[in-house]
C-alpha cells in the first residue's frame, strides 16, 4: 500500500537522482560525521550565494546571520561514496535538518530547513574529485521558485520540500477556486471507499454548505483551509488536502510527549534527556521543572487540556478515534520557535504546580521503539526486532542477516509500533522467513462505477481482488511469534499485522493501530496543492474491517500512569510473558 506518512498532513515531496551503488555501499554519516569534514567556512547573508572549491571528502559550513527561526549553520559535505550530506543546527545546538543526495548523478539541490521558510540551494560541478559549489539559504520565494520550481521536475535537481512555505502562493481567481471544488467534490462522490463509515454525512449538502465559504475565501490560504474541513469530514487517514495554509508546522515542541490514559487524561508518556539538550538555559530550565513520566497535564496558559484537544481533533484527518488522539496530544505540544509556555501539571501524589518551559527542536524519545532497526536479546532465549518502516528495502537485508540467531531463539518479538508504512511488499518479505506454505494477505474491493447500470435503477458493484499468497522463502523460523503495535502502526504496517494475524502465525499484542491504509487517488489542485481521496479498501482474508477501527489485539495493554511513571514497557513485558507461557504449554 502507500504508506501514510508519520505526519499526514504535512506534504513531502522527495525527488532523488538514484545512484547505482547499492544502498549497502553508502556511508550513513552521523550529524557529527558531516561537520568533522568540514575545511572551509563562510559568513551568509541569507538570499547572498557564496562560492567555493574543495576535495571530495570535504565539507562546506555556511554561517547564519540573526533569524527568527534560530537558523545557525548548515553543512555541505561531499562524501567519497557519491553524497552529498545537508546538515543544519540551530542556535540551541539541536539538529534540525540531517539530508541527502548523489552528488554524481544529480547537479543542484533544494532542501528546506526543518519545517521553516528557508530552503538550502546548491549547484555543484566536480573536476578531477575537486568540487566547485555554490551555495545560498534563501527565505525568498521568488528566488526559491526561480531554483527549484515545485511543478516542473528536473531530473538533475534534489528536492526536499515539506510544506509550502518557501514558494509564492498564486491567488486564484473565484471562477477557479469554484471549478477546483466542484471537480475535488465531483472525485471524491465517485471514488471514494468509505462513505458506508460516515453514515451521518449527506455528501450532496456538504457541497451546498461549502460553496459559499469557496466564494468567500480571500486568499489561496484560507480557499485551502475551506478544502479540508471539507474533507476531514470523511474522517480518512487516506484522504486529506496538502497545500497552501494546510498543515502543522512542527518547527519546535515542548520537551516531552503526551498520551491519554484509559481516562482520558493526558500524561506525560517521556521526558527529553538533559544529556540531550547542548543549551545550559534550556537544560537548566527542564531539570528545575523536575516533570516526570505519569504527571497529569492539566492547562497550556490557562487553558484546559480537555478543551484544547477538543478544538484540535475535529480538524484532523484520521479514520480512527486512536490515531486522532496520538496526533493531536503531539499538535498540543507544538509551537513557534523559542515560544515559552505556562504549564500546569498534577503529580501521582495529586499536588498541583506550575512551571514555564520553552519550545525547541530538543529530541524527545518513544515510550517504546527507537526509530531504527534494533536486535536484541529480551531473555528466556528470545529475540526482540524493531522494524521501524517498511519505506526501506534494506530492513530485509538487515532481517535476514539475523535469520541464523533468530532461528536459534525460543520466541521473537517484532515491534511495529512505531511503523507508519511504505510498501506492503517489504513487509511481506520479512513474513516469507517466518513461515513454511503459503499465507493470504489481505483482499480489497473497489467501487465498479458503470454509468449504464446506474440509468436501469441498479445498485453500483464493487470489483474485488487481493494482494496474493506470501510463498515461504529459505529456512525459516517457526517458533512462537509476537507482533508489537499501537496507533502509530498505520498502512503498510498493518497489511503486515492483518496478514500474521489472519492467518495466527503471531499473537498480537498492545494497543489498536492506525486503521487507515488503502490507494489514494492524487489530484492535483490549482495553487500547487494536492488531494488524496481513498480509493481501495482493505480487508483481512476473510473479509474483516480493520480500516477506520484499526487491528485489535488479541492481548490489549495500555501503559498505565503509574507504568509511565516506572518506565516500564509494559507492552513488551506482556509479549515475553505470553511467548513463555506458549513455550512452557
């Protein structure tokens, strides 16, 4: 499936010149990597080009002038293996953007920095492992657009663009904002897959309650913002608006995270480490505050927790109550660059206090995974697995190079908690070394519109089919298998889960996924936006919902606030007692 990615409202357009080198023989340089390479550097006056010369191997620093964004340097570094790195810090000493190309194949580049209006240029030429580049950070969108134009592709140009705010946003003429909503409107009534989901929704009147307010908009900003609220009333991870005005603009956050307990109280789920904040105010301020896991947040500058996640929910495309909530106690968080905040929190004892925190770009760990592929031994001899993504094909390798431990443990433990995706196809892959004959995976339908079948007064059909038997592939393991997940395990991901599921290969255990996969029909949408209306759904082999309810659990665990305040992994901690009791049968 395409995946849904980890922040679906936020656009990401990736356009990398592919090097012929396989993935395995390039260098994935650290932060520190690029900057140790470092030889030359140069004052920027941001929109100024600065030109410069040296060896492969080596790196450029560019130093930024004062920004609102705390902008402090950003780093181009030309490495041996064929890349071309784009590291930037900010001022509080917290990386911000950590990117790369082929320096070989592509001959410019358009990075934006983070989440902010700048966007990092370069063109380069290499003679004789010499290269000459020139370089600029640039908030202007006319310069920016005059570089690296959104709508017209070039093969020899790298992008990475997040939302819209480097570019010129066209103003659109009332006759065009009308004939894009008529047109996005007429899609979705067609195409769409879950209509039977949003029972109360009369899709005909939506079209008379929001014409008005698409004549009404005074900008391409604000005609977008009447697109989504559109659209969010689908409630469809899969079928959302990108574009101008359209999503979060996660350029800095409070230095934790949240989640609602079984009582809807927001807790502190994990606090940033001080050992990872380079800032002395910042990391003074968070070790005075002296917050701890499983402290209730109560207010944001006076105002209930409850009620501001009220406003936040309704306008979040999500097919699941679960999901919607992950996202929006993350949105509560977030905020203007340095933005400081009055916080007051409940600890486990009940005593109330207050505390002022900043928002920075500080890394804030999960409660669960970390965000790579991890193997580890989790005792009683068995094998725990994270498997971060499947937007990667070289999570296989990294499988199969543990087949011949794995195959040696009396469990394993797969961790998909933290999965938001990418290609069912990677996951299904991992599943042919856990099983020894065929698997179905999923099946799905798609509506069959035929305009004939509709003027003789019959219903409209559907044209169903599934994604194929899983073959089993080498020696397997075929032991007792556990499968960890939680709200953020979304598309690909679950395809993966339905498919160990369905079939009971692996016992499911933690929290409800996603529940939103399926194929999106993209539209493009005057103005440089886009629309995703779901046009497959998914199901289980036999037929099953998961979409818009999300993969249940066969053991459902939910960290409780004194778990929290303990750190302990509850979910993981109940996979291995589950796996020992299916051993010890």
């Amino acid at each position: 499936m395409l995946s849904m990615p980890g922040n679906p409202w936020v656009v990401m357009v990736l356009v990398i010149a592919l090097d012929e080198a396989r993935v395995g023989d390039l260098q994935d340089l650290s932060s520190d990597q690029v900057e140790a390479a470092v030889t030359q550097a140069r004052d920027l006056d941001f929109c100024e080009f600065v030109d410069a010369e040296f060896p492969i191997g080596e790196a450029l620093r560019l130093q930024c002038s004062d920004n609102d964004f705390g902008i402090d340097f950003a780093v181009l570094h030309f490495a041996p293996d064929g890349q071309v790195w784009l590291v930037a810090r900010d001022v509080d000493g917290f990386v911000m953007e950590r990117s790369s190309a082929f320096w070989n194949r592509s001959r410019r580049l358009a990075y934006q920095m983070g989440r902010t209006p700048f966007l990092a240029i370069a063109s380069w030429e290499v003679v004789a492992d010499v290269v000459r580049v020139r370089a600029c950070l640039s908030d202007d969108p006319d310069l920016n657009q005059d570089f690296a134009n959104p709508s017209k592709p070039d093969p020899e140009l790298a992008t990475l663009l997040r939302n819209w705010e480097c570019f010129p946003i066209p103003r659109l003429t009332e006759n065009e904002r009308i004939a894009a909503f008529a047109n996005l409107w007429s899609e979705v009534r067609y195409n769409f897959a879950f209509f039977d989901q949003v029972p109360e929704l009369d899709w005909n009147h939506a079209f008379e309650d929001f014409l008005p307010q698409v004549r009404r908009a005074e900008s391409t900003s604000e005609f977008y913002q009447v697109l989504h609220r559109c659209l969010v009333q689908l409630q469809d991870g899969h079928t959302r608006i990108s574009g101008p005005g359209i999503g979060r603009v996660r350029d800095s956050w409070l230095p934790f995270s949240v989640a609602l307990d079984s009582a809807g109280d927001a807790r502190v789920e994990s606090v940033a480490s001080q050992n990872s904040i380079p800032d002395e105010d910042l990391r003074s301020e968070l070790r005075q505050a002296a917050i701890r896991p499983g402290d209730r947040l109560v207010s944001l500058d006076g105002r209930p927790v409850g009620q501001l996640l009220e406003e936040l929910s309704p306008m979040i495309s999500a097919s699941t109550s679960q999901f919607r909530e992950k996202v929006a106690c993350e949105t509560l968080l977030d905020g203007p660059f340095r933005s400081s905040v009055e916080l007051e929190f409940e600890g486990m004892n009940g005593k109330r206090w207050t505390e002022v925190l900043t928002r920075s770009r500080c890394p804030v760990p999960d409660l669960g995974p970390s965000g790579a592929f991890q193997v580890r031994s989790v005792g009683a001899g068995m094998t725990y697995v994270n498997l971060p993504t499947f937007q990667d094909p070289t999570v296989v390798d990294l499988f199969r190079s543990q087949m011949e431990d794995i195959r040696r443990s009396t469990g394993l433990i797969l961790d998909v908690r933290g999965n938001a995706g990418g290609s069912s196809g990677i996951g299904y892959d991992i599943i042919r070394h856990l099983i020894d004959r065929p698997l179905p995976s999923s099946r799905w339908r798609t509506r069959l519109y035929r305009p004939a079948h509709r003027a003789w007064g019959e219903e409209e059909d559907w044209f169903e089919g599934d994604h194929g038997a899983i073959e089993p592939e080498g020696d397997p393991f075929l032991g007792p298998v556990a499968v960890l997940v939680g709200p953020d395990t979304a598309s690909a991901a679950e395809d993966f889960v339905v498919a160990l599921h369905a079939s009971k290969r692996a016992l499911v255990v933690g929290e409800p996924t996603c529940g939103s996969t399926g194929q999106p029909l993209i539209l493009s949408l005057p103005g440089g936006g886009s629309a995703w209306i779901c046009t497959k759904r998914d199901t289980y082999p036999d037929g099953r919902e998961f979409v818009g309810v999300g993969v249940i659990p066969d053991v459902r665990v939910r960290p409780s606030p004194r778990d929290l305040a303990a750190g302990v992994d509850v979910v993981l901690a109940k996979a291995i007692d589950e796996l020992r009791n299916e051993n010890g049968r």
